[in-house]
C-alpha cells in the first residue's frame, strides 16, 4: 500500500466536514463509510486494496453483459423521434434512415461513414475484451461497405477499486484488433464510473461508390447470416454459473472481424446489409423490413447456434434482452405451427460483435456463398423477402411457405424454392430433402418431406445433445463413405466449434467398424481437400 500523506487527508477532510459534504462524491456525508470501515480517504487521492488484476471476472462485475447493456430498442426509438430534424444537405444517412452507420458527402467522390458503440464486458478476460469491442464496433462500417480508417476510445472504468492492468489489457487488446484492421486509434475520453463500459467511434471513408443501406432489401433477395447466434444467452448462462456452453468458439467469434465478410459483399454486390448486435438477429432484421417496406420469411429451424445456446435457452435460461427485443418487433412477426420456441428466442438473442446479415438477389446468392467460403467466411442462409409491405418477420420451418398476411400483399410465385444451405460444399442429404419436394408430386412430395422433417428432427437436440449428434453424423458419413455429407458434416460441425481432434476420434470409430475401406476413403477426403486441407488422424 503506498504511503499516505496524512497532512494531505486533514486538509481535505476538514474541507468536506465544514460543507457537510464528501468533495469527491457530495452524496456522501464525512467522514463516508469506506474510511470509517476501512481507514482509506478516497478523495485524498488514497486507493482501496485491489485483486490481482488476473482474479477479477469481468463479467460478475456488470448488470448485462456485452451488446445487452444497450437502451431497448422500442424505448430509444419512441425517445429519438422527439428531437428535432438534421437539415443538412451533406447528410445522406442519418438519424431517420437507422442505418448502422452515419454516412456525411465531403465531395463529390469522398463520404465519411461514421459510427459509436459502446458496452459492457462480455468476457471475463481484459484482452480479449478489448479485442471483441474493437471487432464490434468496426461491424458497423464493413455493414456499409465502407474502409473503416481512425478510432477514439471510450472508456468507463472504477478506478478506486479495480487494478488499472485491466484497463491496460482492454485497450492493449483493442489496439491488436485495430493494428489487424489497419485502423489507427488516435486518442479517446475516460469517465470514472462504477462499472465497466469501453467503446470506440470509427470513422470510415468510401470513395467513389454508394454505402450499402439496410433499407434496399428487394423482393426476392435471399438472406445470408456469416457467424452463429447465441452470445446473449451463453453470456448469461456463465454471469449465472451455468456450464455446458462453447464459450471457447463463441469468444473465437465475437473476436473475429467481419472485413472477409464485407470484402466478399462488395465483390458480389448485394441489396442490402446490417449487422447483427444487440437488437438480435430479428430485432436489426425488422429494422431492415420497416426501412424497405417488405415482409420477410425467416427459417426459424436453420438459425445457426453456437453449442449449448439453444439448450440453454430451451432449458429457461432465457436473457431479459430477449424480452426486450420482442417488445421492439412487437406485433410485426408472425411465428407459424411447428416453429420452435427456442428457435424464436434464439432470434431475439442480443448478440455481441455478431455476423453480417446481408440480402442478396436470388441470382448472385450462390456467388455470395462462395466468394464467403474463398475468405474462410461461414454463410448460412436464413430466410428470403417475400412481398411488399409495411414491414414484417414470418418464422417458418425451412421448406415452408408462409401465409400472407392480412395487411400485406400475397408474396410473388416463384420458381424454385430457397432453402438453408451448408456454409460450404454441396448440402447432404438431410440439407436437400426440403428444397428437393418442391420437383415432386403425390405420395413422392410427402415421402420427401417426411424424410426432410426426419432428419431435422434427429439432428435436433434431445436426451442426446446437437454436438454429440453431429459428431455421430461426421462418423456415419466417414462409415457410408458419402462425400458430400462428410463435406457438408465437416463444415457443419466447424460452425458448431467442435474441434478437430473429436472429428479425428469420431472418423476412427467408423474406420473400426468399417475397415480398411473406410479408412482408404477417409484418407482419400484429407488428401483431396474435403476437410479445409488439414491432415488428420490417418498416416
């Protein structure tokens, strides 16, 4: 403890008891409790004993972890429509539009697109909270498709009683993040506050081109999502103490920048795009159908969930952000018979430096996966947009075409349905089942739903949960010796966050039960590239 200067603490406390007031904290009397209890004068610069900085869990220090921390979207969109209209000519985006970011003409060729996102902890390691914010509040700028350049620091940290080397870790580990996007922080503002909050302002730069708004989703467009959804509740689930998550791929994913995602975006060209954060998938999703006037259909069994999240939420460990981000969509959704309930929360989940969401015309959707799959990006195909109207979410089971709704015109006939698709490779055979009834008549239609609806079901956690089952799928497809499944079985499980050692293990129990064959055939897929390049257990 370093020395305390007491001619220093008698000047000040004689100070404060002669107005009756602590002048550090005035709704304190003098002398305050923390030097009646503990001897220590907060206002005379002394410091209350610390925890070494690697004890401390972020996250038991914070009432909502991570993107949940935010001001309820219905709540803050009834306080925004009070203030007064920006009239400048130079604003092509701003307040009105909810856009992700602010977009402001320089010139005729430059426009700044700026943006400010600020939040508690989501991790309980200082460094890799530091990098997930930093990744976080550079999503709003690749959503635009704009080149994020500068960033300022925002910072909220009780510095009487917690070690500074957890700052110093925060800003260290955003600092990583910025040097690998290339962006410069260049200064900042500090508040000394009771709980931690850190965010950053960025500014971006588009030159010679047109931001890519989240209002221009078009009838038609197929929706791709680029990372897994559940960081809201497995946050949760660890501030309350409950295990059984993939908290190690999650924070993997939180950390990741969505740059290969934007890159592969504007490559393609697409309609439009936001990312997913705190509102949750469906809640930024209404947002989008509001702004271009559409319904969309979302595939409520093809969300893609980070292991344990859906268990955990079927289980009723079920955030209060969920709650929060339903009242926002309020009465714009429809959830349709055999949807479930999970499924729903898990579209309502705050998430926390989540994926892309990007609407692609049904042309260029297969162009989009792949130019994703080049950069190593995950894409998974989540809904389409389905008619005009003033704006709505129709949960479906994939395969499954929604009724219209009342208030909105009949969505278009088309020719061929649009169902989730693997992140990489040819779908297997539980993935094509859907969209291949749709070429079938009389009893085949059935037969091709009923072993779609199967496979779906047997994937599904039950007793036995998703991540064991899918590891029991990558070893039936190593044992049938399909290509295509244990491509698509890989790609699957690599989402899910199953490491590759438990695939290797998994692929030698079919090689036990099958023979050399098997192993001749798995061998053969490793070699081939089927599996991302990666040697795995066989010589």
């Amino acid at each position: 403890m370093p020395k305390i200067d007491l001619a220093k603490r008698r000047r000040v406390m004689q100070r404060s008891q002669k107005l009756g007031h602590c002048i550090c904290e005035p709704r304190r009397p003098c002398p305050c409790d923390v030097f009646v209890n503990q001897g220590i004068c907060l206002c005379a610069g002394e410091k209350l004993p610390t925890a070494p900085a690697q004890s401390v869990k972020l996250t038991q220090l914070v009432r909502n972890a991570g993107c949940a921390s935010k001001i309820p979207a219905a709540e803050l969109e009834a306080l925004l429509s009070r203030l007064p209209a920006v009239e400048d000519p130079a604003v092509i985006s701003g307040l009105p539009a909810g856009d992700d970011a602010g977009v402001y003409r320089l010139d005729d060729r430059v426009q700044l697109v700026q943006t400010v996102d600020v939040f508690t902890p989501c991790v309980d390691d200082p460094v890799t909270f530091g990098r997930i914010c930093a990744a976080n509040c550079l999503s709003d700028i690749y959503a635009m498709g704009a080149t994020p350049r500068t960033a300022l620091s925002i910072l909220c940290f009780p510095t009487d009683t917690l070690d500074g080397e957890i700052m110093v870790g925060m800003l260290r580990g955003a600092m990583e993040t910025f040097a690998q996007a290339r962006v410069a922080l260049i200064g900042g503002h500090s508040v000394k506050d009771e709980e931690i909050k850190l965010g950053f302002a960025i500014t971006g730069t588009l030159t010679d081109g047109q931001a890519v708004s989240h209002e221009t989703a078009a009838v038609g467009d197929v929706l791709v999502l680029t990372k897994p959804l559940g960081t809201g509740v497995l946050s949760f689930c660890r501030q309350i103490g409950r295990a059984g998550g993939d908290f190690a791929a999650m924070e993997a994913s939180m950390a990741e920048l969505n740059a290969p995602a934007a890159e592969a975006m504007r490559e393609v060209g697409v309609s439009a795009a936001t990312d997913v954060t705190g509102f949750g998938l469906l809640g930024h999703l209404v947002s989008m159908a509001r702004h271009a006037g559409v319904t969309v259909q979302v595939y409520g069994d093809a969300l893609p969930a980070f292991g344990g999240a859906l268990e955990a939420l079927r289980g009723g460990a079920v955030p209060g952000a969920v709650e929060r981000n339903r009242e926002y969509v309020a009465d714009d959704i429809t959830v349709e018979d055999g949807v479930e309930e999970a499924a729903v929360d898990l579209g309502f989940d705050a998430q926390t430096s989540g994926g892309l969401l990007i609407a692609v015309s049904a042309a260029r959707h297969d162009k989009l996966l792949a130019a994703l799959r080049r950069r190593g990006v995950s894409g998974w195909t989540v809904g389409r947009v389905t008619a005009r109207s003033d704006g709505r979410i129709v949960v479906t089971r994939s395969g499954h075409k929604p009724s219209a709704p009342a208030s909105a015109p009949a969505a278009p006939q088309r020719q061929e349905a649009i169902a989730p698709s693997a992140p990489a490779g040819e779908p297997c055979c539980a993935e094509a089942a859907a969209p291949a009834q749709a070429a079938f008549a009389g009893t085949a239609a059935h037969a091709a739903q009923a072993f779609g609806t199967l496979m779906r079901v047997t994937a599904a956690g039950g007793t036995v949960d998703e991540r064991t089952k899918e590891l029991i799928h990558f070893a039936l497809a190593v044992g049938m010796r399909c290509g295509p499944c244990l491509a698509s079985h890989f790609k699957k499980a690599a989402a899910m966050g199953i490491p590759r050692e438990q695939l290797d293990e998994a692929a030698w129990c079919a090689v036990a039960m099958g023979g050399a064959p098997v192993k001749m055939f798995y061998q053969a897929a490793l070699e081939e590239g089927a599996l991302g390049g990666a040697r795995g257990c066989c010589p």
